[in-house]
C-alpha cells in the first residue's frame, strides 16, 4: 500500500513535459475504470453484502479474482467488509468519484486566466 492509501499494484502514473498527473489520481482512475471493479461495485450496490462467492457467481468470475479485486476496493476505501460480506455505500462511491474528478480538472484542466491587456 502506498502513502495514499491506493494499492501499490495499480501504479500507472503519466507523465510527459508539460503535465505530470498524481499517482492518487491515476491509481483511483484505475481502480475505478476496471470493468470488473466496476460490476462489483455495481453489484454491491444492487444487491447489499454479499460473499466472495455470490458475487463472482453472478458475475462469472472465480471467487479468488472477485477477493483480489474488493481487496484494492476495500484498500481504496470503496467497499467495506463486515459479518455478513462485502458491501459498498452509493454516497462512498460518489464521494471518490467527486475526489477524484476534482483531482483531474485540478492536474488536467487547469483554470485559464484571462491575459492583461496592453
């Protein structure tokens, strides 16, 4: 785990000489772009806590694949475990993602100032 709190296996960072974009901000944008990152938590959201295994029945996925991919969630802090399974909040999610979109425009769109005229 990195000092973020992001997983350190995610760690795509892009780069180039006029914009370098936070590993934060790339690390979350992967975790959150991953389709079957994605349908779990789509899934958790539709249907509550749940198991390793009911989740990747009813996605087709083996449930060590579907325990990899809530460990970065969880690690991310999108997806909470308790007692009765894995399970995600609809204003967790949404308040990564409003971090996270903020993040972008901050790095990728900066504001533009008018220029002085002469």
């Amino acid at each position: 785990m990195t000092p973020t709190g992001v997983s350190s296996c995610c760690r795509p960072v892009y780069s180039s000489s006029s914009l370098t974009i936070p590993l934060v901000v790339v690390s979350m944008s992967s975790i959150l772009m991953n389709r079957t990152r994605s349908r779990i938590i789509r899934f958790l959201l539709r249907n509550g806590p749940s198991t390793c295994n009911q989740i990747g029945r009813e996605l087709r996925a083996s449930p060590s694949s579907v325990r990899r991919h809530l460990s970065l969630l969880r690690e991310a802090g999108l997806v909470q475990r308790s007692s009765a399974g894995f399970s995600a909040s609809a204003e967790g999610v949404q308040s990564h993602i409003s971090v996270l979109e903020a993040s972008f425009q901050i790095m990728v769109m900066p504001p533009s100032f008018p220029t002085p005229m002469s």
